[in-house]
C-alpha cells in the first residue's frame, strides 16, 4: 500500500471512530443517562476498524 492511501484510511477510522463514538455517547444520554458514567470504546473502535480495513482481507497482495 502507498502512504496515501494509508493516511485516507486512518482519516477514515479516525473520523468514523469519533462520529460513532458521539453517537453512542448522545443516545446512551437520551435513553440510558443513569449509566452515562461508564463508557465503551469497543463497539465504536470494532465497527470503524471492520469498515475501514475489512476489504484488505480479501485483496491480493502485489508482487514487485
């Protein structure tokens, strides 16, 4: 992989990570806010990772 597409993918995580993170964050506050104390990084850092890097799995590797 080049730099560039490697920098596009971590901005992608990175923006993903936070938007789901602030959505998760909001709704626990809307219908949940008596745990709103206690936060879990898993389900936003699982679900940005899966959809950012999910296709390298499945693509062939370049030979030089």
């Amino acid at each position: 992989m080049k730099w560039f597409e490697i920098r596009k993918r971590l901005f992608k995580f990175a923006t993903l990570f936070i938007s789901l993170s602030t959505v998760t964050y909001i709704f626990n506050y809307i219908f949940r806010p008596s745990e709103i104390d206690i936060y879990h990084f898993g389900t936003p850092l699982g679900i940005s990772l899966s959809l950012v890097f999910f296709d390298l799995m499945f693509s062939k590797e370049k030979k030089d």
